[in-house]
C-alpha cells in the first residue's frame, strides 16, 4: 500500500471521530482544512477583514487602483495582468441615473458593461431581507440573485477580475460602486479579484487616462460562474443588529443566538451620516418597506446615534472629484477621531450605503478590520417603544429596543419634531408579534447565506473555505460556526 494511500484511509477512518464536534462544515472543504478547524479560531478572521492598500494608488493591482494601472490592463491584458488571474478583464461602469455616453473601450478578453441600479435584469445593490427580528430594506442580497448578477454579464469570479468604476464623478455613483465591492466580497469574491477605480469613468476619458469611445460590451452569460463555486464564506464581514449590541455593551459571552462578542481590542464604531442625523436634529426617511398613515412622508421613530459612535461624514474620505484621499490622510482623519490600533471598526450610515465608502477606505485602503452594519439606522432607529404613542413598535421589555441610553445617545423621537406626527411614523406594532419581539437573535440571513454557499457549490469541485467566526455560529466565515 502506498504511503499516500494509507494516509488517506487512515483519515477516512480517524477524521470524523476527531471532526464530531464540527458537524455542520460543508462538504467541499478539503481534509486539511478539516484539521485546521480542530483547533480554535477566533471570532474575527482579521485576514478577512482587512486589505491594505500600497501607499502609492498606482502601485495596488487589486483594491483601489489607478487610471494609469486600469489602461495598462485594457491596451494589453495578455501581458500586463496581475499574477493569478487567468480569465478576462470585466470593467462595470455604475450609475444610478443617466450614464454618460462615455465608455471605456474594451478590447479582446476586456469586456465594458453598463451596470445601472435601476435595471430590471438583476437585483445586486441591495433587497429587503428578514433577520429574524423585522424585515430590513437595502440588505445584500440574497445568493440567487448574486448568481443571476453574475450570469448576465457572463462573470466568472473565480478566474475574472472585476473592476468597478463610478460612470460620472457624484455621491451617488461613488456610493453604488462600494456598495457593489462590499457585496462581491461580502459573496466570496476573493479581493485580489476585485478593484475600484479612484475617480470616475468620465473623468479620466477626458483628462486623457483611460482611452474612451461611445460603445459598451453587450451582456453574454457565457463563461458565467457561480458563488458557490468559490468555496470562501466573507458573512463574517456583515455585524448582524445582535452583533452590535454585543459590541457597544463590550459583551464577551453573547446570549443572543449565533451572535459575535465583542473583538479583543474593542470597537470603533464609525457614523458616516451628517452631523444632523448624529446629534439627533435630522429626521431619517423609511423604512421604505414600511407604510405609515401619511405615505410617502414616513420617518423612523426616532433620531440619535449608537452609543460611543464617532461621526465621521463619508465625504470627508474622498475631494471634490470623488477621490480618495491619500492613504496618510486617511489614517490621520481616523487617528484624530479616536481611532486606535488594534480596534475593530463597525460602520453604519442610513442602509449602509454611504458607510460603504467609509468602510471600503478603513478596510480596504488603512487595512483596519472592518465589518458593516447592514441594517444601519433605519433599521437601529424603527426599534422603539413608547405606550402613549400609536406608532410604538416592539414590546416594552423586548430586548430589541434600541432607545435605550445604554446603547443609544441623543435620543430625540420624531414626533412633535416640525410638526410631525405619528401620522409620520412608521408603524410597525401590527408587525411585531411576541415571536418577533422576543426573538434569540438575529443572524437568519447570515445562516441562509451559509446555507447558499454551501448547497450551491458545484459537486466535486474542491477549493478553500474561510474561516472567520467561532463560537455559537455568528456572522463569520468558519463552516463549524453553521
């Protein structure tokens, strides 16, 4: 018998009596990494959770890139892509409105695509989901329709690198296109398959930097791959609603179900809102899944910000161009808000739409660990009670309430603010039986994701998992956690 083969009946045999106590790993996981999951993991993955950017732009391949590096590419992809990318090229140029009428120019295994939030032919930016507590509005979406995104445009995430580019230089653009880096990765995409350009499309045609014509590449779903195919699991870079109490309660034993503690090092928690919406002067529109008695001006039932929240505007990350600043600036802006070495940054905006800029340049610029709320605050600020209101959702003693000075600060609830009523309000309280209102946690989308991952992998196919997250299960990536 050869040694190989001994070694290998060997662990046939040995492998699931070590292995009992992680009966939920998926299949595909190889036999290494089936050993590997013998020993603990800690709860944040923090190889996961960071991606660090070279000091000049033009020096990175994956990541944020420059214009200079995105040309060099497309005039001779055969010659200048980056080591371990064997498939083409896919630039997808975002707007959420108008495009501009000026492309990149693809070229052979170079391909261009309009990717617009407004199309009917996929749902990739964001979709309600449920978590267990409520439904959530601009959620990432759910694996089937990441494999839909992927097959209309023919994308292999495996073999192809993906570059995402802002079509014209606006908030808006900028903030669809980190929206689109966080989901890809959030789905598994490895992050040296995916880029960002710096600057916008239009822009950079015009000043000379990328060579531009009037036409697109036509969507094919030809040579289209799947996430499951992937074989990675990122769920740990999403804090589920739990997680967050968890972190601004600093607990380390989490009660709730299939929750994260709170990290060694702490938690910078990074509000990329105005400083109105912080201090509790603004009023937050939505949920927008939600209808109140006077529809469409519905607001949430309160304002204010999570406790020990520092608000850091998301434009205060990027110039008048839509650029990020450079990497030294960037650490000097979170130093001076507070931020030190060795925390775990949670961001959160409205929907987790702006913060995903925030999040892009602490996670994948500053290579601090960074995980997104995506539930943000209209989600936070819907989670509220009060009996002489008829807009009080939850129970009184629910343990979802957020407006609560423990994890809450400027409290400030929406009515009777410039003449609002609760006729503004969103009313949930026919929504949230007692089942919901006392829910043990809130992790049902990070458990289906996991799920998807798992049962959408193609048969036979091998490949790597990640790790992430030990524990009772929470939103990480170790197959032991389910």
């Amino acid at each position: 018998m050869k040694y190989s083969e001994f070694i290998m009946r060997w662990a046939l045999f040995v492998l699931p009596i070590l292995y009992s106590g992680c009966r939920n790993a998926p299949e595909y996981i190889t036999l290494p990494e089936k050993f590997a999951l013998l020993t603990p993991v800690h709860v944040f993955n923090t190889e996961q959770l960071v991606s660090i950017s070279k000091d000049d732009y033009s020096l990175n391949t994956y990541g944020l890139i420059t214009a200079t590096t995105l040309e060099s590419w497309r005039s001779n992809w055969k010659s200048n892509r980056p080591s371990g990318i064997s498939g083409k090229l896919v630039i997808l140029q975002i707007s959420g409105g108008t495009f501009s009428g000026s492309y990149i120019r693809p070229e052979t295994d170079v391909k261009v695509y309009q990717a617009s939030s407004a199309s009917s032919d996929y749902t990739f930016y964001g979709q309600t989901r449920f978590n267990g507590v409520l439904d959530t509005e601009t959620i990432v979406p759910e694996g089937k329709n990441i494999d839909g995104f992927l097959k209309f445009f023919g994308i292999n995430p495996a073999n192809d690198l993906i570059v995402l580019a802002q079509d014209i230089a606006s908030d808006g653009n900028l903030m669809l296109t980190l929206r689109a880096w966080y989901t890809l990765y959030y789905w598994g995409v490895d992050k040296t398959h995916l880029a960002v350009l710096n600057g916008s499309v239009s822009s950079k045609i015009a000043s000379g930097d990328l060579t531009g014509g009037f036409s697109f590449s036509v969507p094919s779903s030809s040579g289209a791959g799947k996430i499951g195919d992937l074989h990675r699991d990122h769920t740990i870079i999403q804090a589920t609603l739990a997680d967050v109490f968890n972190a601004v309660q600093g607990i380390t034993e989490p009660t709730f179900e299939n929750s994260t503690a709170v990290p060694e090092g702490g938690v910078f928690l990074l509000d990329a809102r105005t400083p109105a919406e912080y201090d509790g002067t603004g009023t937050t529109s939505g949920p927008s899944n939600y209808t109140c008695n006077n529809t469409p001006n519905c607001y949430t039932s309160y304002e204010g910000h999570i406790n020990g929240a520092k608000n850091i505007p998301f434009t205060s990350f990027v110039d008048s161009n839509k650029e990020f600043l450079s990497k030294s600036t960037l650490a000097a802006l979170l130093s001076s808000n507070g931020f030190t070495e060795g925390q775990t940054i949670i961001t959160y905006c409205r929907t987790n739409v702006r913060s995903a800029i925030t999040g892009f340049a602490t996670f994948a610029i500053l290579g601090y660990p960074t995980r997104f709320y995506d539930g943000s605050w209209v989600e936070w600020g819907t989670l509220a009670y009060d009996g002489d209101q008829a807009w009080s959702n939850l129970s009184a003693n629910s343990p979802w309430r957020t407006d609560r000075s423990i994890i809450t600060n400027s409290i400030t609830y929406n009515v009777g603010k410039s003449g609002l009523t609760d006729d503004n309000i969103a009313n949930l309280n026919t929504y949230f039986t007692p089942a919901r209102s006392f829910a043990k946690g809130t992790n049902e989308i990070i458990t289906e994701d996991k799920k998807y991952l798992v049962n959408s992998a193609s048969s036979g196919s091998g490949g790597r998992s990640g790790g992430g997250n030990t524990g009772g299960g929470g939103g990480g990536g170790n197959p032991c956690g389910g």
